[in-house]
C-alpha cells in the first residue's frame, strides 16, 4: 500500500519534532519545515521554556508574554546594541528590532516614509507593553548625544512622550477579569521626527474610551485605577478635602482592598506636573473626580404620591451636597436635573417627573458625560504639551495599541466596538501581507502557488457594510423616537442579515442577541440596550448645568465641547462616530509602512513563564500566523518598488535605459 500525503506530512513533522534540543533556535518560524501548526507551536514553546520571548515569522515578530519582568532584556545597553548593529536583522529578535527597522526605514537612502508599528493581540497579551517599550526605545535613540543646542527641549519632549503614558493609563485602564492593567481605550501615537532624526514632539489620537466602566463595573472588575490612586495615595489633608475619610465606601469603586501595582498616585501626580499641569488643575481634576464618586452613592425612592418626582434617600442628602460642591455646581438644581425633566411643546417647558430608573439613568449619565470629557480634555492637554510646531518634524513612526479581542459572557455595543476594530486591523494585515504581496507577484509574472488564507471582509461587510449591516440597522434603530424593543430588533437583523455566513442565532436562547463569527472566535452579542447606548442621550438639562460649573477646569471642558448635544438627543450615534475615527486611522496606516507585532498571551490566568498549548494555538489560527510564514517564506525578503529600485541603483550602470533594467530584473 502506497503512503498518502497526510501520511509523509506526519512523518516529516515527526521528524522534525523529534529533533527537541535544537526547536528553541530557530529565530525565524520561516525555517521552521514543515510549517505545520504543529511544528510552529512546539518551536514557539520550546523558545518559551528557554526564556526566549520573541520570535520571526517572516514579515511579522511574535512577542510571547512572560508574565513576569525581564529586565535585562529591555536595558540601556541592550538598546544601544540594538541600534548600534549594522544589520538589526540579524540580531536576536526582539522587539527593539522592529523599533530600529523602522526608524532605519524612516531615514531610507530616498524618500522618507512614514513607518507604523502595529501591535495586536488579545486582552492582556502585552500590547501596552509592547508599546511602552517602543516609546522608551525612540525616547532613547533618537535623542542622540550630537543634539547639543537643543539639549533641554529634547529631553523635555522625552520625558513628556514617556509621561503621557501613566497618566492616560491612570484614566483609561482599568483592572478587568483578563488584564490587572487593561486598556479601556485604543490609542495611536506618532513620534514626530526631525530631518535628523531626533524626537522633537509627538500627539496621540484616542479612540473610544470605555465610559460605562465609571458607572458600571462587571462583576469581579474594578474602576479605572484614578480612582484607587486617589483613595490609596493621598494626603490625609486631600482625602479631608474630598470628603473620603478611611473605610467610606464607595458604590462605585468595587474592590478597593485589592492593592496592584497600577495604584501609583504619585507617579501620576508626578507625570502631571511634568507635563505641566499646574497644582490648581490638579486640584480641580481631583475634585471633579471625587465629585464623580459621591454621585455614585445617590440613591433614590419612589414618592409615595404618582404625580411627585422620586425623593433621595435619606443618607443620600449628604452625597448629594458634597458632589455639588466638588462639580461647582448648585445642589439643588442637580437635583432636579435627576428627578424632573423639561419637555419642549412649541415654545413651551413641561416639567414631568422622572420615573426611579430615569432618576438612575440620568445620574449615571451625568458622572459617564464628565469623565469622558475630563479625559478627552486631559488628552488635548497632553497633545498641546507634546505636539511640535509642523514646520519642526517632517516625519513620524506612529504606535498602535488598541484594545485586544473580547469575548465575555455578556458582551454589548462596547465590545462590538472592540471586536470591530480587531477586524479592520486584521483585514488592514490580511490585505497588506496576505492578500497584495501574492497578486502583486502573480501580476508580475512570477511562478507562485497562491497559498489560501482566512479573509475577513465577510465579518465586516456584516458589520460595517452598506446599505444593511448591524451598524446601519442599530443606527436606524437607535434614530427612532420610541424606546428600541429587543425581540423586533432582532427580528429585523435576522430577516436583513441571515444571508451573511458571520452571523448566526443560538434558537434555544431566551435573551434575544446575534452570534458573530470574528476571524478570532465567535461572540454572542446580547440585543437588550444597544439601541440605547449607541444614542448615547444626554439630556440637556445636564449640560445647561454644567455649563454653569464653578469648577473652572469642568467650566472649561464644557465649554470647549460644541458638539455637545444640547436638545437632548445626538444625531451622531457611537457606532457611526466610532467607524468615522477608525477609517481615519485605517487612511494613516494605508500611507504608512507597516510592522506588525504579534503579542500572545501564553495562558489565561496571567501565570509566570506558562505555556498552554490550546490557548497559544487558538491565537496563532486566529491570527493567520502559518499562512503569514508560508507566504514569507516563499516570496521575496525585499520588494522596492520599481521606480524606487532604479533611481537607487541606476549609478551603477548610468548608461542603462529603465527598459533594459527592467528586462535584467524580471530574467
Ligand atoms: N514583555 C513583557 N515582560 C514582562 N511582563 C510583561 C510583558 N508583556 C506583558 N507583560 C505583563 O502582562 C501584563 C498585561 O500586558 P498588557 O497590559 O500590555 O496587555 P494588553 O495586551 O495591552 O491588554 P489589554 O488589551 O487588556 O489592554 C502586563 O501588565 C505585564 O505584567
């Protein structure tokens, strides 16, 4: 009987496998052979297990979390080694050879061109790490000894670059089931280079930060850490000041005996004033943010009488008074804004009591509304303090770090969000590794067999696509005047959608919700509320107050926001501002050259140096690793463009025409 072609394979990766004590050296899973998912997988954990973290696959570096800190592999000496190298390439790999690739790439010999460096993984796998040690990477090497003149202002800019990251960590991460210290935003940053190279400024555009964690956190989660810095840091004086005496509870700060590393007030307070927020600023920010927590404790009744707004509880009284105070605003018409609300009929108000849930409602949408402007205003802050006059920098290395992929037991419009922008990342890697360097190799004429690879443009065309996609019906749904009912809702995606082969229904299931099937995984996405959140209404009464504030900063931040809604409903839903921002980002990527970093996450529970087979696999499929090495490994090491190539080269034989060489390029 003759062997089959499954049956050679097995044998050729058995024999590979067997071969145990060299796996750990292979630097690049490009010489891994036969790539099999199996072969890739034994490498990368035999690499583990010798404490090696990062790997090549081809176009792509591998980075597998340690879980643990390494510090001689992010030294001063190890930077310099890294940028000193003639040829990074063929040094170890590591993260800083991404980072010099690009920087070299920057420089090029002809045109300089923009460089992003895309990091990606799930939840906890080391993104904001990764990025971490870009930006210090950068902040070290390109503020290079020469630079004499200018000395101050570049170390300036350094350690502005380098602070805004604990302080935008401070407001926007969070401690979540999957990462102590997990991102509840998605950020891009460009480091913006001068014709020699060097730093001179930066800016960071965020995307989406998670604002329902400040009134709502998922069972076992906490806060964003601001607010556990604040309780655990400060002065006695400050914590009389905010009126947060020991052991005062506070409904929503769940957790707060449990003490991480991420609740480092001082190191917050420190980076503030670096970036040059003054100590009166802080003190409003702080106050604000106490503010924030005492309205968490309102409470509220139903009235005994029907046709009377709902009371405060009793022990209520005192939160209330005290977060007035700390907003800058009157106490008593904060508490209107929460029992009674004002119909317009002509040129006529109406004042109608608020139901006990409007009164919830309203309340949390009052402390959702002042953190998200307190942090979109904390990162203009930050911009205006780093960015470079435009005639200063000519070119930048942009770090992306947005959120991992989530799927949890209940997910909603934030992770449809989340999950989104993993995809149009994806589809920007499928497109620009996967899917451009084979047709352009088969345009060109060369001998290639196409290797096949999972496209997601199905997933998003479900998303996103026109004219229906869940985003244009649950727009369409969200713009109705009346309160969306899930059951129809649903309803109306399955008669619209069901052709899409990335949606699908679970028919047992009570709660009325849609599976999507994401290049990563599916996710069951729960109906109930969507509609709602998408609206994301701020009534106007609670902006009109706001406007109002005493509390200079809050003043200002309301002030400044002319797009704030003020007739009570946005006409710009989340989901429509959210893809807005994201094909903007996607046109930045597009005009850039890309590196990709792939951070795995090697177990769940975040255990030092713990390989887990089936949880590292599920990751590499998702990613597409195998057909990304099989298709670096076939094609070519380099590709300039044509034009690019022979302006390079053509000193070398000047009296060559562009046909000729053209001819001796392509034999
Ligand atoms: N290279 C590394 N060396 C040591 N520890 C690391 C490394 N990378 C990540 N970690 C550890 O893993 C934790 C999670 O990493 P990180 O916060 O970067 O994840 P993430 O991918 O950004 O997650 P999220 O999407 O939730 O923001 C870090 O807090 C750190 O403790």
């Amino acid at each position: 009987m003759g062997t089959s072609l499954n049956d050679s394979l097995d044998e050729d990766i058995r024999l590979f496998l067997i071969d145990e004590k060299q796996l750990h050296t292979y630097d690049d899973l490009t010489k891994v052979n036969p790539v099999t998912p199996s072969t890739v997988l034994t490498c990368l954990q035999a690499r583990y297990d010798a404490k090696v973290f990062y790997t090549h696959a081809g176009c792509t570096l591998v980075a597998l979390n340690p879980f643990q800190p390494i510090p001689y592999l992010y030294s001063l000496d190890v930077m310099k080694e890294y940028h000193c190298t003639s040829q990074p390439q063929e040094s170890k790999p590591h993260i800083f050879i991404v980072a010099e690739e690009a920087y070299r790439n920057v420089k090029g010999q002809l045109e300089p061109v923009n460089q992003s460096l895309v990091v990606s993984g799930e939840s906890g796998a080391g993104k904001t790490w990764t990025s971490r040690c870009l930006m210090k990477y950068y902040a070290t090497v390109a503020a290079s000894s020469s630079v004499v003149k200018k000395q101050n202002t570049v170390e300036r800019i350094e350690r502005r670059v380098l602070d805004s990251n604990p302080l935008m960590e401070a407001f926007g991460n969070a401690c979540t089931l999957r990462n102590n210290n997990s991102s509840r935003f998605g950020k891009y940053i460009q480091l913006q280079l001068d014709s020699r190279q060097l730093l001179v400024g930066a800016s960071v555009q965020t995307y989406l930060l998670e604002k329902t964690r400040v009134v709502f956190q998922p069972t076992g989660e906490r806060n964003f850490h601001i607010f556990y810095q604040m309780m655990s840091g400060a002065t006695t004086e400050q914590r009389k000041e905010w009126k947060m005496p020991n052991g005062q509870c506070f409904a929503w700060l769940p957790n707060s005996n449990t003490h991480l590393e991420e609740d480092c007030f001082e190191e917050t307070v420190g980076a503030m004033g670096h970036l040059g927020i003054n100590t009166e600023r802080q003190r409003e920010m702080f106050r604000i943010l106490a503010g924030i927590l005492h309205l968490g404790n309102i409470e509220f009744c139903s009235s005994s009488d029907d046709s009377q707004p709902c009371d405060l509880e009793e022990k209520s009284k005192e939160y209330l008074q005290n977060a007035a105070e700390f907003l800058g605003v009157v106490a008593l018409e904060l508490e209107s804004c929460f029992r009674v609300r004002t119909l317009k009929a002509g040129k006529q108000s109406v004042l109608k009591p608020c139901s006990l849930s409007d009164c919830l409602v309203r309340r949390d949408c009052l402390a959702k509304v002042i953190y998200a402007g307190l942090f979109e205003w904390l990162v203009t802050y930050i911009n205006n303090s780093m960015c470079a006059e435009s005639s200063t920098w000519s070119n930048f290395i942009g770090v992306l770090d947005v959120y991992g992929f989530e799927c949890f037991q209940l997910n909603n419009l934030e992770q449809l969000c989340i999950n989104y922008a993993n995809e149009k990342l994806q589809q920007h890697f499928v497109s620009h590794y996967l899917k451009a360097q084979q047709e352009e190799y088969i345009s060109e004429g060369l001998e290639w067999s196409f290797v096949k690879y999972q496209d997601n443009r199905g997933c998003l065309d479900l998303i996103e696509g026109s004219p229906m996609s869940v985003f244009s019906l649950l727009n369409e749904e969200s713009r109705l005047n009346r309160t969306s009912d899930a059951r129809l809702f649903r309803v109306r995606l399955e008669n619209e959608l069901s052709k899409n082969r990335s949606i699908s229904w679970d028919r047992f299931s009570q709660e009325p919700h849609f599976t999507v099937a994401h290049y990563a995984g599916k996710v069951n996405y729960q109906i109930e509320g969507m509609a709602e959140k998408n609206k994301d209404p701020v009534p106007s009464e609670l902006i009109n107050m706001l406007h109002k504030s005493k509390n200079s900063l809050l003043h200002q931040v309301f002030s400044e926001d002319e797009e704030q809604p003020t007739k009570g409903l946005s006409k710009v839903t989340v989901v429509s501002k959210f893809k807005n921002s994201l094909e903007n980002l996607m046109k930045i990527l597009h005009s850039t050259t890309p590196h990709y970093t792939r951070c795995i996450k090697p177990n769940q529970d975040c255990k030092p140096l713990t390989f887990k087979r089936e949880e590292v696999i599920l990751q590499l499929e998702a990613c597409g690793i195998v057909e990304t090495i099989h298709i670096s490994a076939a094609g070519f090491p380099v590709r300039i463009p044509f034009e690019s190539f022979i302006q390079r080269y053509r000193m070398i034989k000047p009296t060559l025409t562009i046909g000729i060489l053209w001819c001796i390029l392509v034999s």
